[in-house]
C-alpha cells in the first residue's frame, strides 16, 4: 500500500509513518515547517517530505491519504484553502482516513494494545513501559511521542509473536504500547485519538484542564476518558492514579474490567521512599527497589504506573524496577544540551503550568539547597496556553525558578501582566522578549556560573538552546 501522509512531521503522524514503512507500506507525506527530533528521523528512513499542502500532490496517487489533525477546512484572509491538498482530495472523491484509525486497522489489530493516558507524563510513562517490556525479553512494538535514548527511534512494530507471554489467560498476542492522546482525530473526527486503539491496558495517570481549543471545561474531557475505559475488555485492566478525583469521577460512570490502583498510600502499587531511590509497595507488601538516575515526584508516580501496566502482561516487580535503574529519559525531558562555563543548558517539552511545576520542582530537589540557580526559558505555545485560559497559574508553575524568562511571540494577551506576581522587568524575577534574539540576551545577561537554564516549549523554541550556549560561549 501506498500512504500519504498529510501533516506528517507531527510526532504522532512521524511515528506513523515509520511504523508504516517498516511494515513494507511506501510512504510519502507533507507537512509546512520541520523541526527535530522528527525531521532527523524522517530522513533517516529515507522518507520523502514535501514542503507545504500543495493540490499538486494528487499526482503521487497513493492508495490512501492519512490525514494529520493539524489539517483543516480553514481559510487564509485572502480566501484560499490553507491546505488545498485537503479541498482537492475531498473534490476527487479519494479516499482518505486519519492517523489513528489506519493504525488501529493496519498495526493494532491481533495486538495486546497497552495504552497510556494522561494530561501528563504521557511520552515518560510510555518509554518506560515499553522499556520495561522490553528489559523483560517481550520485544514489544511502541508508538511514543518522543524519543526515548533506550531505544533511540519514536515507534517500531516489534515482535509479529510475542516471544515470553505472561498471564496465560491473555493469550500470547503480540504486544503493542502506544502514547494515548486525548486531543482529537482529525477535522472530520472530533473523538479523542485514544478511542481508536482499544487497549487491553490502559494507564489513567492524571487528568486535569488542558486543550482549551477544543474542550470547554474539566467534565468534558473526563468522558472522553470514559469512552476510553468502556472499550477496555473484561480480562482487561485499568491502571488508575488514585490520587486524581478527576479519575476517580470517571470511573464512578462505570468501569467493567480489573482497576490497579498506584500513587495512594493504600493503593496497589505504591511507593515508600524519595523519587531518585524508593521501594515499590505491592498491596501494602515490599515487592522491588528502584533507584534511578531521573527525579521527581511525577516521575515516581510514572514509574507506578508503567510497573502495575507491565504486571499486567506477566512482568514482575523486581523485573520492572531492574529495568527503571537503566532507563534513560527521553529526548527533551530535561535533556542537558550542553554546559558553557559552569552554566547547565536544559530542554524540556513541559508547556502545561502543572508540567512546567513539575519539572523544576523536580530540579530543585536534585540541586537542594545548593547555591544554584534555576533560570525558566519558556514560551507558551500549546493552543491552551496561546489562548490564555492558564495564565493565571503561570506564576505559581514558575515558582521554583529564581528567574523567569518568557518568549511572547503569538499570544493575543499580556504575558507581562500574567507574570505581574513575579515583578517584570530589567532586574526583576520575570521579563518578556517578543523574538529569540532578544529572549537570549535577556538570559545571557542575567546568567552565571552554577547556574540551570531549562527552557520549556512542546516546538523547537526558534533554537533557542544552541543559541544560549553559543551566546554564553561569547560572553
């Protein structure tokens, strides 16, 4: 089969398309704009990307269109499609269909889907399950929506049979952990992706407001996440995050297969001990030790989860937490991009005010009570934050850092005002750039030795990471 895919240098989309060509599909796609790490990977399968939406492309004559979700039906102010590719498919009568229904009928279908949910630690929770998996012998396929170093690539089939299988009453299908998103399918698909995967294990990590673009309140996405627990079968199993009413509220609608609970201190799987070095509780009982390189509460809580999902498909605690003491992270979760001078140059993909929180509470811990710095980069980029309906947190999500530093370019409001609590301005804890160059002199300037810079954005940020340690090399 022949596949195009519109929109394909989306993680999501990315991943797909590399799933599709080891599987023996050719593909082609399309996308406006490119960016590491999906570009780079792209490449190296020797897929062909063309720029933009161009009509042109029905020459290809692909079987299928796959259709991203950044396509749409909008127009420019001139009044031509923003992406006549999509109208001129839709005027042929060609087929087409979106990313996650091709999966669920060309790569998931036969498969023991694990599914991991969440308005957080998706892509983490993700890269360590398979990971475990993986540690335990099962050679498991994975889609994630980023790149974990273990592995090195974002998606791969895996084993046609799976080679160790677990709980017998399981059967011995292959398995296949993918990261279950909740944002929508596609413009003529408004379910949340995950609907389509029809996990056999799905991992309910947290749940709170986010994707304002296409969600109007916290009950909205709560039975999206719903629909996502009434197709998990009944020798199936939901892995819960007892802390998280927003979870507990979805399962009061109704869950009909087994409930593993994590995170509570009377919970399935809890844990007793600090993020970097805990013991893992099984009902109450010692069953592993983990002691790992990554920090953390939300990592600790992560790693719960992938534990009591792995359980499921026979891997024991002791295999599981044997696997964490060598899992790597993933590509920018507090990935170090390099460190001039005695200053430290972060990446991180947090964009959500409890994400961003997180992930510099987490760097707190592990400097302590250090004289160290933390300087926050950030650019609220998501559709949520663009529109402002978080801004009020911002402050409370950059408490940790000693200095705040926002890219403002895009935004309909005033991030200045936002960020007001802090103090804004030359010498004050928080101050705003409208373009990079100014972004990197702000923070070039303010920065010195012992320092961590961490800069948080779900894009490539303008390169803003080469150019900090370029300018801090200069300074």
């Amino acid at each position: 089969m022949h596949i195009h895919i519109l929109g394909i240098c989306g993680t999501f989309m990315g991943g797909l398309a590399a799933l599709a060509r080891e599987a023996g599909h050719k593909v082609t796609g399309c996308d406006a704009g490119v960016y590491p790490p999906m570009s780079d990977q792209l490449r190296a399968l020797g897929i062909d990307l063309i720029e933009g939406f161009g009509a042109d492309q029905l020459t290809l004559k692909p079987d299928m269109f796959v259709v991203g979700n950044v396509v749409s039906r909008a127009r420019l102010p001139d009044g031509a499609a923003k992406f006549p590719l999509m109208e001129a498919i839709l005027e042929a009568g060609l087929p087409y269909t979106s990313g996650p229904q091709w999966l669920a009928e060309h790569v998931l279908q036969g498969r023991h889907v694990l599914a991991v949910a969440g308005t957080h630690g998706k892509t983490t929770t993700t890269s360590m399950l398979a990971w475990i998996l993986d540690s335990a012998g099962q050679q498991p396929g994975f889609l994630i929506g980023g790149v974990p170093l273990n592995f090195g690539l974002s998606a791969r089939l895996g084993a046609a049979q799976r080679p160790a299988p677990g709980n017998a009453t399981l059967g011995e299908a292959p398995l296949f952990v993918i990261e279950a998103d909740e944002y929508d399918t596609a413009f003529f698909d408004k379910r949340s992706k995950f609907v389509h995967y029809r996990p056999r294990t799905a991992v309910l990590n947290n749940l709170e407001f986010d994707h304002a673009d296409i969600f109007d309140d916290l009950p909205a996405i709560e039975r999206q996440f719903h629909h996502l627990v009434r197709t998990v079968p009944p020798s199936g199993r939901v892995v819960v995050n007892g802390l998280e009413e927003s979870l507990v509220r979805v399962l009061h609608m109704g869950c009909w297969s087994e409930v593993a609970s994590f995170g509570e201190a009377v919970s399935d799987f809890s844990a007793d001990g600090p993020p970097h070095a805990f013991d893992v509780l099984h009902r109450g009982q010692a069953a592993a030790r983990v002691e790992w390189s990554l920090t953390g509460v939300h990592n600790q809580l992560n790693a719960l989860a992938a534990m009591a999902a792995a359980h499921h498909v026979g891997v024991s605690p002791q295999q599981a937490a044997q696997a964490l003491g060598a899992f790597q992270n993933v590509k920018r979760r507090m990935e170090l991009r390099g460190t001039v001078g005695g200053i430290a140059v972060y990446d991180d993909f947090a964009h959500h005010p409890t994400a961003i929180r997180t992930t510099l509470d987490g760097l707190r811990r592990s400097i302590g009570g250090s004289d160290a710095r933390i300087l926050a980069v950030f650019e609220p980029r998501s559709n949520t934050m663009k529109l402002g309906a978080m801004k009020a947190q911002l402050p409370w999500s950059l408490e940790p850092a000693d200095l705040a530093f926002c890219h403002t370019a895009g935004l309909d409001w005033d991030a200045a005002q936002a960020l007001a609590p802090l103090g804004v301005g030359p010498g004050q804890r928080a101050q705003t750039a409208a373009d990079i160059d100014t972004l990197v002199q702000q923070v070039t300037e303010a920065a010195r030795p012992g320092d961590h810079i961490v800069c948080m954005s779900n894009g490539g940020f303008g390169g803003v990471h080469a150019k900090l340690l370029q300018a801090l090399q200069n300074k």
